[in-house]
C-alpha cells in the first residue's frame, strides 16, 4: 500500500545520491513510497516496475540496474528469503521518523534485522555463505543459493548497458542445481572484474551481461587460471575480425575499440567495416547531381 513519506531538504545535496544517475535517484524516492514502516518491500523487478513505472514500457527491463546502483552505494539492501524477493532501505530510521510504525509482516535481510548498512549485510553474507546449511531444510538451502547469488552479483563487474539480473538469478540457480560450485562462480566474477578494470573495459558494453557468463559456462575459464598468470596476447587482427562477426571483444586482445590502449588501428577496422571507436560505418549516401 503507499504511503505518504517526507524527503529531507538536503537530499539534493548529498554526495552519495550526486553519484547515482537520475534514474537511480528517482527509484530511491519512489521506494519511500512503497516500502512499509521498517523500511521493507517485496521486490520482484516487473512488480516493482508496474508499480512505480505504470507508463513506462522500458523500466522491467532496467530497474536492475538502477536497483544495482543503489545497492552499490550501500542504500538498498537486496535480499532473498524462501525463494522470494525483498529489498531493504538501509538507515531508513535515519530517513523517516514514524509515529506508532506498524510492526514489518516481512523478514528482515539476512543477518541485519534493522537493515542498518549494506556492507555489513554483505558481511553477513559472507559468513553465512562460509556455514553449513541444514540439508534437510529446502527453505535453508534456498536461501543459501540467494545469498550465494547476491554475493556474486556484487563481484561482477558494471556493464555499460542491459544487463538483468533476474534470468542471471535463474541461470546461477539452475547451475547451483547441476552440481556447479557457487563459490567458483564467485571467484570467477571477481577474477574477471580485475582483468576488465586492468584493460579499461569495466562498466563499458564489452562487458558480457552476467546471464551469458554464466550460460556459457565462461566462469570455469576464469578459474582455470591462477591470478598470477598472465594470458596469451591474441592477435589484434584476429581479434578485429571475431569482433566484426560476432560483435565481441575478446579480453586477451586488450583493449576494446574506443577504448584507450586500443592496439586496433583505424585502417584495420574499416577493412571490416569498423568505424575508430568499434561502431558500424554508416555507408555515406549517394551524391545526387546537381541538374
């Protein structure tokens, strides 16, 4: 149910809410709205979308990302408990003083009953990640898997574009099921944050949505090697021409067009119809003559 909430007047002013884009912010405000006196709310994106964003046929598929950002800051605590999804306003005594609140029908985030700050949920998340889970429990098991997700959403790195977390989620527990080690997929997300920050790609749209990662099965390349050895370098023209087909950079070729460090030269990528910074030419269109 919505709820009339205030907004303090120096909220404009804040540095950590300047660094969110505007749509982030304009989430951050409308979940005010929704969450209940405990600063608690279901948190399926299309329902969170359909709610806040009833005339806007895009926000489903971008409500992760401005999700993302706030999570990022240490705003909003995302969390899943029995296979359903909630979030939590982090400080949100500190945001609103509520007269006679009405006690939260919703579980409190792992760890963190008063949502108090995003790192230390995710502290919380660690440790439990590191515990044993009660085989006999589904429910347990459940949410050791949610937690285990939200850890490696948080090491994988920013994408410059789309990229869901809900069909990611699925995919991760789906290869929980297979038998695949969540804890591998973890350290291959943050392996491969540190290699795109190293080759200036992170937060760009060379980096895979986290759906294909995972579907492509790329977190068992990112594990087979130790951090310490260094890949093959690819050949920039081979790389250019992957690049053309298949419109990926590959990381071993260092960085992407467009990019600085870029070893792609102009003339090599407008032989594959490349424009400097990685985009398709656009064929120039006919000169007509003049009568």
């Amino acid at each position: 149910m919505p709820r009339i909430r205030t907004i303090k007047p120096e909220f404009p002013q804040s540095e950590t809410i300047g660094r969110l884009t505007r749509e982030a912010r304009l989430l951050f405000l409308q979940l005010f709205t929704l969450v209940d006196d405990a600063g608690r709310a279901r948190a399926p994106p299309r329902m969170l979308a359909s709610l806040l964003y009833p005339y806007d046929d895009d926000a489903a598929e971008r409500i992760d990302g401005w999700l993302d950002e706030l999570v990022g800051r240490g705003l909003v605590v995302c969390y899943e408990t029995g296979g359903a999804r909630y979030l939590a306003i982090s400080h949100w005594t500190e945001h609103q003083k509520i007269d006679r609140p009405t006690p939260s029908r919703l579980p409190a985030p792992p760890g963190d009953d008063d949502a108090a700050t995003a790192r230390e949920a995710s502290r919380g998340l660690a440790a439990d990640l590191d515990s044993e889970s009660d085989p006999e429990s589904e429910s347990g098991s459940a949410d050791a898997v949610a937690r285990a997700f939200d850890a490696f959403w948080q090491a994988y790195p920013r994408r410059g574009g789309a990229n869901p977390r809900e069909p990611a989620r699925r995919k991760f527990r789906a290869l929980v099921a297979e038998g695949i080690d969540p804890a591998a997929m973890i350290a291959a997300a943050k392996r491969l944050a540190v290699e795109l920050a190293a080759s200036q790609t992170a937060g760009t749209r060379f980096v895979p949505q986290a759906l294909t990662f995972l579907a492509q099965h790329r977190f068992a390349d990112e594990a087979a090697a130790p951090p310490s050895e260094a890949p093959a370098e690819l050949d920039v023209a081979e790389a250019v021409k992957l690049y053309a087909r298949t419109g990926h950079w590959s990381r071993f070729a260092g960085p992407a067009p467009g990019l600085a460090g870029c070893r792609a030269p102009p003339d090599l990528l407008a032989r594959h119809g490349l424009a400097p910074d990685g985009r398709p030419l656009i064929p120039a269109s006919p000169q007509r003559e003049t009568p």
